[in-house]
C-alpha cells in the first residue's frame, strides 16, 4: 500500500500530525491568562491586594511568553492570533472596570479606555461582515498602549500592595506617571488605528472602483 493509506513517510516515518490548535503551549499560556482573570477580579474585591498583584505578575508572563513560543515552537495558529488579543482585553478592561468600581482609579482613564476598545471593536466588525479585510494585526502603537497599560495596573497593585502613598514614593509617582502615559497613549493609538483603516478602506475601493470587496458568501450567491 502507499505511505498516504498507511499513513508512513516515503522513508518509513511517521507523517506530521496536524497540530490541535486547542493542545499548543502558547494558546494553552493564553488560555491561562482567561482563567486567572476572574481570580484577579475575586482577589481585589476581598481587597487581597497581595494575590492580586502576584496573579497579574502572573497573567503579564503568560502575555509575554505565549507569542514568544509561538515564534520558537512554530506553533502560530488562526486561533491564537484572534484569542491572544481577546485574552488582553478581558484581563485589562476587567482591572480598569474593578479598580474604577474600587474608586482606586478615576472614572475618566476608564471612559478613554473602553471608548477606544469600544470603537475598535466596532471597526473591526463592519469590516469583518462588509468586506474580505481579515487582517487586523496591532500596530506598534497599540503594543506600546498594551504595555503601557500593563505597567500601569501593575504599578497600582504593587502601590496598593505596599500601602504606599500616591504621592511622596517613588511607587506612588510611577503608578501617576504611567497612568499618564496610558491614557495619551491609549489617545493617540486609536488616532493612529482609525488612519491605519481608512487608508487601507481606500486601498481596496481603489483596487475595486465598482465599491467594496464583498464577502465570499456574497460572491458564491452572485
């Protein structure tokens, strides 16, 4: 029989198995990443400020580790590439919403916040169900806005965590400073974000003069 039926290699081997996106280290690091989040969330309404800051220290490692064994193990998958930046947001908007409930942060960094998020996200939808643009990898602005983000919160436990001052310690005046920068940042990046679309809006009318790509669902059907 052929190595195809029987499942062998040419050279008797057996053949490369299809990699089960839901089984790679980097989406399962992901995935962690979702599961500790309603910890986190438990831990700072018990006011366990401790937990709370060691869970996000964990949470921030499995950010920084999973696209980097992704690139190594050549595991990058479909999958990871939209439920990375998902696992983000939910980490992130759940700290920026608990702590403003708290009253640990003011209630206008939250409304910059999740009015960027909100308006990308509903971007990115139009575009999803209007035309074939799939493509929507963050730009270095929006990995600079992440980490800015995530040094900020991370700055606010490790202050709350201390029971340092907001004013008169260096953890006090690095947590305002990077709130700070969070917040021109979070600004410029969905500026930065709404150039990026329109100009690749323009770049596909333009290749297309008759109007906007359709969907393959849309073509099929004409």
């Amino acid at each position: 029989m052929g190595s195809e039926a029987s499942g062998m290699s040419v050279a008797g081997m057996p053949t490369e198995r299809r990699l089960n996106p839901l089984r790679t280290a980097p989406n399962l690091l992901t995935m962690l990443r979702v599961v500790l989040t309603p910890l986190l969330v438990m831990a700072l309404l018990e006011r366990e400020f401790q937990a709370a800051f060691l869970l996000f220290v964990v949470a921030a490692l499995t950010d920084a580790m999973d696209g980097t064994l992704a690139r190594w193990l050549q595991q990058r998958t479909r999958l990871g590439q939209y439920l990375d930046p998902i696992a983000d947001k939910i980490l992130l908007s759940s700290l920026f919403l608990v702590l403003t409930a708290m009253g640990v942060l003011k209630p206008e960094i939250a409304a910059v916040v999740f009015g960027r998020d909100i308006g990308m996200l509903c971007v990115a939808g139009i575009l999803y169900w209007s035309t074939d643009l799939r493509d929507f990898h963050p730009t270095m602005l929006g990995k600079a806005n992440s980490l800015s983000q995530v040094l900020a919160l991370g700055m606010v436990l490790l202050c709350r965590m201390t029971g340092s001052p907001a004013h008169g310690s260096w953890i006090g005046v690095g947590a305002r400073y990077a709130l700070s920068a969070t917040m021109l940042l979070t600004v410029i990046s969905g500026f930065h974000y709404a150039l990026v679309v329109s100009r690749r809006i323009g770049a596909v009318t333009g290749a297309n003069p008759e109007g906007p790509i359709p969907r393959e669902g849309q073509r099929r059907a004409a």
